[in-house]
C-alpha cells in the first residue's frame, strides 16, 4: 500500500515553494500582495522568500553533497551515508539507533511509554516508578514492538507511471498506482529474502507523486525493554513545557534487539557515545523518519485548513481531552493506558495550537503566498512546462472553493469513525450503512462491531453529545435531520439515553443482537444515525470526489515543481529516512537569550520554584542525588535541524557520526515548520549526551550500561562489574 504518510495526529497542512539555492526558486520581492483575506496587514515588500523555505530534510538517495561542502567544508562519501542510515531504526510512530555493538537501541521516553506499560507485571507502576533491567536475562519482551533498518531504495517511478497510463479517470489512477505498489512492495521484499528473513518494503510518494521510491527495510521483531526513566522525569515539566525551551527533560529509554538464536544482535552499523558532547557552532546532523509536512500544499488549500479544518480540529481536540480527564479525575480504576491517551491528546492539540497560530499569522501566510507566485513565475519562464502545467494552480484554488461548499457536512461529520467519537454511535453506523447485510457482508459487519472498543460510559457519553451539538451546530437546530436526531432532547440528554438503553453501547450486545435479528429499528442509536444518513451519504460522496481530484492536480504539481526544481529543494517529509543538517545554537526569544544548552541546576531549580505536585515535581531518587552527581552537566540542547513529528528518538550526530544528542522536541516557534521552515527562529531539541551518561550513572547505576557505551565492554549484569577481573 503506497505511503502516503501523515504523523501524529498527524494529518499536516503546508505550503510553499520559494527561493531556494542552485537552481532552486528564486528569491522573489516586491510583486506579491497581502491576501485581503488575512487576519492583519503587513508591509508585503519587507517579505523575502529564503533559502530554505521548503526545508533540510534531504533523502539519502540525492544527498546535497556541494551543500554540505560549502557549508561545512566536508562532503559525505557513501560509507558515511551507509553507516548513517543503517544506524539509525524506525520504530512505530517513532525513530530509534543502535548506540552498542550488542543491539542496545536509544529512544524517546515518550516513544516507549506504551511499550513499557505492556511489559509491567501485577503490582509494578513503570509509569510512575521506571524500570531498570539490571541484568541481561531481566530485559523484557515487549509485544508488538519491532524495529525496521532501511536497507535499500530503489527508483519505481517509471513503474508507477507505466501502470497508471492507461487509466481514464482519477479514480481509476488511484487504483491502479494502488495495484502496482502493492506488486512493487512484494517483489522487492522478496527480492531481499522475503517476509520468512524479515523482509519488508513500501512504496513512498515524494514530491506529491513526482517520484516513487521502494523503501526496503530489514525488521527485527525481537525487542526488549532495557531501561526507562519515571514519567515525572521523563516529562519533566508535562504539558506545560512541551513544545518549548530550554528544557530540562530526560526523555530517553533503552531497548535491545535480539536476533534469531536469541542472543543480543550484532549490528554492523551503530552511533558511539560522544563522552565530550557538543558545543555552540558545532554542526550536527539529525536521522531519523520525519512524519509530515506540508510545505508543497498551495497558499488556497492552507487557507481552507487555516478557515475549516484546523480550527475546528483544536477544538475538537480540547473536547477530547476534557471527556477524559474528567473520566480520569473520576475513576479510581481508570488505567496508565488512558494517561498515555491523554499525553497523546494534550501533544496533538499543542500542536494544533502552533499550526493554527501560524496559519493565521500574515507574515508567515505572505510568504508562502510569494512561494506560490515564485513557483508561477519560473513556469511561465518555460513555455513547455507552461502549456503542461499552467494552469495547476488555479484548477487546485478551484477545488478549496468546492470544498468550501460542503463545509458544514464536513465539520458535523468529521472523525466520524475515530476511535475519539462515540463507540455507541460508531456501531450504529456500521449498522447503518452496512443495510440488510447478509452471507460475507454480515460477518464482515459483525467483525467490525468487535473491533470497536469499550468506552467508559461516561466517555461514551461526552463523545456523543458532543456530535449531537455538531449536527445541531452545522445543520441548524430546527432542521428536520436534527429534530429527528434530538427526538425533542437535549444534545446531553439525548446522549446519556442512547448510552443507557442502545444495544449497540458495548460490542458484545451489539453482535449478539445482530446475529439474532433482534436490533430494533427504534434503537435510539439507530435513530440518531439513520437521521442523518442521507446527508453522511452524500458527504462522503462529495468530499470522495474532491479529494480524489485534489490529490490528482497535487500530484501533476508535484511533477511540475520537480520539473523546475529538482532535488535542490527537498520532498514533503513522508515518516521515512532523511538527513539534516544543522549548528547547535542558542536563539532570542521573549526578549531575552535562550542558551544552547542548559544543566541539571536548571532542573532543580524549577523543582524548587514550582515545588511538589507541579509538572516540574521530581523522583523520589532524583531528590538526593549522590554527591558525585554533578548538576553543572548539561541535560538538552537546541540546533537548527529541520524536524517534525517522527523525528522523535532521532540520533543528534556529530560530523564524524558520534552520538551527541536524541532529539524529542522542538520549540514553539517550530510549530510553523508544517507550512515553512525559518532556521532562524525554528529549534529541535535534543537530550545531550552528557545529560544521559550522567543519569544514567549515578542516578540509575546502570553501570553495566555506561560500561557498554562508553568503555565497550558487554557486561551482562551489574553483579559481574563487581567479580573479579
């Protein structure tokens, strides 16, 4: 199935194409004008596209290496692209590296926080209290965890066009581009030693669908849980400090593949422990599997996220969070497993907040409106590429405007089907649109009433009423559809009814009752749903329709943009392996300096400022350190790499490929980086490596893992540091 990846909650909207290098676009001034639509004027004239606007998020098949040798004065020769690749590991929603000649693997926190919930055992709050594996037999198998090492790209593009040249529609397109990727992943799998060896392979769209790549990786399905500091630390400073610095945060965790006999594997390829770390000015490269961006969106589809869409998401999100944390405020049951949804919910919506921010901000829109004129100029330049593409642009503005006509269906019947919408109503519209299912269909219907989970009534509830004020918010209250949905209630109280007497509020009276026969038409989920269907209907035609014609006219502009440009300006990130380039750097913000790095006293500081309960409170083993502990250790650090979403667990290397750094963040100002990359004000945020051996060390006394980081030297428990030699 082709990748067409969007991370994290993650689904991004973005722009531009604007003065780049080489033969990249030009810087453009003085043309463009402020959109009367947005929220604030600006000087349009003091706005000037730069360099790199579209990002540094390079493939390691077209590495800029004239770039890299005129920016730091060494060019990357393919063993030091190999080992950076095959160092470095994607993980599910998250990037990882070997760091140890015996499979140990580095990692966010927040990326193994669900994972180390899997492995706890009756009685053990990891969350809460860590997990250290003192010996290699006591390293824990964490299920469904693997780790994929991209060992191969291969150019499929002319394959791709090849099968769809024949296609009459788009529809028809879609399909057989979906037809040939999925032939395309098989034979490469196999090509490298198939499945039965760990063998997988997909197909990446970049550029919109200007080139396809086949991405073949080798997955280790053997991973095991090493080490993971206490949430408190691992987060420290929550929701509040996310997405900001300085920081003082030790999200990081340890894991290990085993290979096939069992034993820890061997890798070729890892990233050693720089005991020195880094310093300002130095540069370092980021790898890792960025999830998404949408820097090749047009200014007029951002105008549609910036107006319909991502508003709407953030307040959807707000909602969410609130359902649950009331369920959790309220239950003394409620698990770590909706903790983690909560953190989950409560990033996305940080997120949101920045991108809807930035969406609304007319310098930022301004200059992603001059990356599209920039990208109209160069074509009108060639009058080939003219004739071919010219009228892309206006075709794609034509389509937010018919979106833009089914606007209100699209707000009422958004994540219709999202695991954060009523599990009671979600049943109701399996059932509902399923009809008089019978033979295949109907066991298809009963499996899909299965998989949807139990939700706590009172979340059921919440989820409910909140889309019964989404039908009375965007259909009108009196209108016929919300009358019959409402049946003369409240959109609270119609919910906690439907919750408590529907037989579709959990999946194993909703299968029983469909198997039966006995459903009956006046369930009043049913009835809520069937209220509705005529108008879901024709949404999902509608909106069918204009995305499979929106993703058609991306894709020619895609081809048009790769036609001007090149490889000079990077692809849309696509959660598969990139490289970038980076200093580590301090910046200005709120007035004042935010320093390259910041120490262990920064964290006690804030502990001591903000006291016990806070996000800033600490470990019961961080609260007297030994004297040996020394808190002039620097913890994080900021570098202009180009990151998003993905990026998390991502090594920070130094230009001889030492591990210097994990990047778990970036700064508010990042938040932007979606639509347009400014490494002038834009950070990731990165544990340094100091900050970790220090805690690892004497925090942890995981000796026997500072002795295989940083002396070489296997030892497979902590007792054997202490036999005799």
């Amino acid at each position: 199935m082709i990748v067409l990846r969007r991370f994290l909650a993650g689904f991004w909207a973005v722009v531009l194409l604007l003065a780049g290098w080489g033969s990249g676009p030009a810087s453009v001034q003085g043309q463009a004008t402020v959109d009367p639509r947005a929220p604030e004027q600006i000087e349009a004239d003091t706005v000037e596209a730069g360099r790199f606007d579209d990002g540094r998020m390079w493939t390691f098949d077209a590495p800029p290496r004239a770039y890299f040798n005129e920016e730091y004065g060494f060019e990357p020769d393919d063993a030091w692209l190999e080992k950076a690749r095959l160092g470095t590991l994607r993980i599910p929603g998250c990037t990882a590296s070997f760091v140890s000649p015996n499979g140990l693997v580095l990692t966010n926190h927040h990326c193994a926080r669900s994972h180390a919930t899997a492995v706890r055992r009756p009685g053990e709050q990891i969350l809460q209290n860590g997990f250290y594996a003192d010996r290699l037999d006591e390293e824990r198998s964490v299920p469904d965890l693997y780790a994929d090492q991209l060992v191969r790209i291969t150019d499929v593009t002319d394959a791709v066009r090849s099968a769809q040249a024949q296609a009459q529609t788009d529809a028809e397109r879609m399909q057989a581009r979906s037809d040939v990727t999925d032939s395309l992943e098989t034979a490469l799998a196999e090509r490298a030693g198939g499945k039965k060896d760990g063998y997988r392979a997909e197909v990446v769209s970049l550029y919109d669908g200007a080139r396809y790549k086949g991405y073949t990786y080798r997955r280790y399905e053997d991973v095991r849980l090493v080490l993971i500091p206490e949430l408190q630390i691992g987060y420290f400073g929550g929701d509040t400090d996310n997405f900001t610095y300085p920081r003082y945060a030790l999200d990081m965790a340890l894991l290990r593949v085993y290979g096939p006999d069992g034993k820890p594997l061997q890798p070729e390829h890892y990233f050693e422990w720089d005991v020195q770390g880094s310093r300002p000015g130095d540069p370092v490269f980021v790898v890792g599997n960025p999830g998404s961006t949408l820097r090749l969106e047009t200014y007029e589809q951002l105008l549609f996220r910036r107006d319909i869409q991502d508003a709407n998401l953030l307040a959807t999100l707000r909602g969410r969070i609130e359902a649950l944390e009331d369920y959790v405020d309220a239950s003394d049951s409620a698990s770590e497993t909706w903790e983690n949804r909560i953190f989950s919910l409560r990033n996305a919506a940080k997120l949101y907040n920045g991108r809807v921010n930035a969406l609304n901000d007319a310098y930022v829109m301004t200059r992603i409106q001059r990356g599209d004129q920039a990208f109209r100029e160069a074509l009108q330049r060639d009058s080939s590429l003219q004739a071919q593409y010219g009228g892309l642009l206006d075709s794609m503005a034509a389509i937010q405007d018919q979106k833009r006509k089914v606007a209100d269906a699209y707000q009422a019947f958004r994540l219709m089907q999202s695991p954060y919408a009523s599990a009671t109503l979600r049943r109701a519209l399996a059932v509902t649109m399923a009809g008089d299912a019978s033979g295949t269909q109907r066991e298809k219907l009963l499996d899909q009433l299965r998989s949807i989970g139990a939700q706590p009534r009172g979340v059921d509830e919440r989820f409910a009423a909140d889309r019964l004020q989404r039908f009375e918010q965007y259909f009108g209250a009196d209108s016929d559809v919300v009358t019959a949905a409402l049946n003369g209630q409240s959109p609270a109280d119609r919910a906690r009814r439907l919750v408590a007497q529907s037989a579709l509020a959990d999946s194993a009276s909703a299968v029983d009752a469909v198997s039966a026969g006995t459903l009956s038409d006046d369930d009043p989920a049913l009835r809520v749903i069937r209220a509705v269907a005529e108008q879901y209907r024709s949404y999902r035609s509608a909106w069918s329709g204009l995305t499979a014609r929106q993703e058609a006219v991306a894709e020619q502009l895609g081809r048009a943009r790769y036609a001007v440009f090149g490889t000079d300006v990077p692809p849309d990130a696509t959660f598969s392996l990139r490289l970038s380039d980076g200093v580590v750097r301090g910046y200005s913000y709120n007035g004042t300096q935010a320093p390259a790095t910041t120490t262990f006293y920064g964290m006690y500081g804030h502990y001591h400022a903000f006291g016990d309960g806070s996000e800033w409170d600490l470990p019961d083993r961080w609260m007297d350190p030994p004297p040996t502990f020394d808190r002039s250790t620097p913890v994080n650090l900021v570098s202009t790499n180009d990151i998003t979403g993905g990026n998390s667990g991502s090594p920070l290397l130094s230009q001889d490929l030492k591990l210097v750094g994990l990047v778990f963040d970036g700064n508010i100002e990042s938040l932007a980086g979606d639509f347009l990359f400014m490494p002038d004000r834009m950070r990731s945020v990165s544990v340094d490596v100091r900050g970790m051996i220090e805690a690892l060390d004497e925090i942890y006394d995981a000796d026997r893992i500072v002795e295989e980081v940083t002396g070489g030297e296997f030892v497979e428990s902590e007792a054997a540091l202490s036999e005799p030699r």
